[in-house]
C-alpha cells in the first residue's frame, strides 16, 4: 500500500500537536541550604531544566507589534521542592521596568504570574477550588520590596516568601510556596497542576502591553483544566 506525501504530512502534523500538547514540568528536590534572597546560588542545580518563554509563540495577550525581541521581555523560571515548600526562581530579561500599578492590577505592571493546583493535576476541574492559586509577583524597584497579589482565592498564607534583585539585563524573583499551611506535604513522583507566565509594559503610568504563558494559553486565570503538569521527582 502507497502512502500519500499528503497523508504522512498530516501524521506529522498530529505528531507534532499531541507532543505541544503533552508539555510537563519537572521540579527536582532543593538542597537544605536554600535562602529566599532574590539570587540564584541553590538554583544550579535545576539551571538545564529551566522554563523558557522567549518567542511571540507564547504571547496570549497584547500586541505583537510592541515585543522587540529577546532583550525588550523573555525569561526562564526554575521549579524546585522540598517536604514543604514549592521553590520558583524566575530569571526575567526586561530592558524597561515599571510597577506602577498594584494589587489587583498587579497584572498590568512588569511582572510574572504563577498558577497552582495543589491538590494534583488533571482534576477535570474548570473553576478554581480552595486549592486553585493564582499569584502575581513585580520586582521591587529604587529599594523598595517586591510586590505580591494573589486571584481566585481568599487564602492568605503566612509564610510565603519572596525577594527579589534588580540586574542588569532585568530582574530575579524567588518565591517559596509554603505548601504545608494548607495540609499539602510534597513528595517524589507527585504531580501538581502548574503554568507560569509573565506581563510587560513598556512605558510608565501604561498598563500591560502584552502577556505571555508557556501554555499558550490566555485563559488560564480563570479556567483551571489550562493548567499543565508538573512532576516532582
């Protein structure tokens, strides 16, 4: 039986969708000397395993026409863990930093966002349970601390920590999710729903110009199912 160039270019095609579609993180086990500090020195560990956004394939929001490449916005995020925290170092390149609104509208300044399901992935889930989190982190600038919000869910946790450290190319943020204050223990070979993503504007008093997810998807703030898989191992 002969095959169509045709037909083996559709089986291409869906081979190549289901693999983008099959996307997972992985986070490795943190050495005990870990410190919230903004830096990157426990981090080598997991440098080759980074996440990295650095393409218009990832832009869910804005306008294309405002991304100047590499240096304008792109970063790599890091995932580590222990019995109970989940560790996230973001590395982010920003030639224009500007956090000039806050709170809720944390989203339009620079900055990144997180999405968590503590309670595993692949709950079949839409809406956010009391286990669904939606974080958003901006550095802090001239001195100041970095700033934090969280969407979708009223828990306040009292042991999150973060920091972060201006660079030259843009900024650090490190963040360590206390797991254990909502009777989560992580443990190898546990699998977490997860998505991170980053916004940035431009100019200041101007709100978010364009936002970018390694899911690719722009909806994620609100519909848990987007969320991918990340496994501790």
């Amino acid at each position: 039986m002969r095959i169509s160039k045709v037909t083996i270019f559709l089986m291409l095609v869906f081979l190549i969708s289901s693999v983008a579609f099959a996307e997972h993180f992985t986070a490795v086990r943190a050495p005990k000397s870990m410190r919230i500090d903004g830096k990157l020195d426990e981090w080598d560990v997991v440098r080759e395993h980074g996440i990295t956004i650095d393409s218009l394939d990832y832009l869910v929001s804005g306008n294309a026409s405002e991304w100047h490449g590499l240096e304008d916005i792109s970063g790599t995020f890091y995932v580590m863990y222990d019995d109970e925290y989940l560790y996230v170092a973001a590395e982010i390149v920003d030639d224009e930093l500007y956090v000039d609104f806050l709170g809720t509208y944390l989203f339009q300044s620079d900055g990144i966002q997180i999405f968590v399901s503590w309670d595993g992935y692949g709950s079949g889930r839409t809406s956010y349970s009391n286990y669904d989190f939606q974080f958003g982190f901006a550095p802090g600038l001239d001195g100041n601390w970095p700033e934090f919000h969280t969407w979708n869910n009223s828990y306040k946790f009292s042991d999150i920590q973060y920091e972060s450290t201006i660079t030259d190319k843009g900024y650090i943020i490190e963040i360590a999710f206390p797991v254990y204050e909502l009777g989560v223990f992580l443990d190898k070979d546990m699998s977490l729903g997860f998505d991170v993503g980053f916004t940035d504007t431009d100019y200041p008093g101007v709100a978010q110009q364009n936002y970018f997810m390694y899911s690719r998807y722009g909806d994620g703030w609100a519909n848990v199912s987007r969320f991918l898989e990340l496994i501790l191992e």
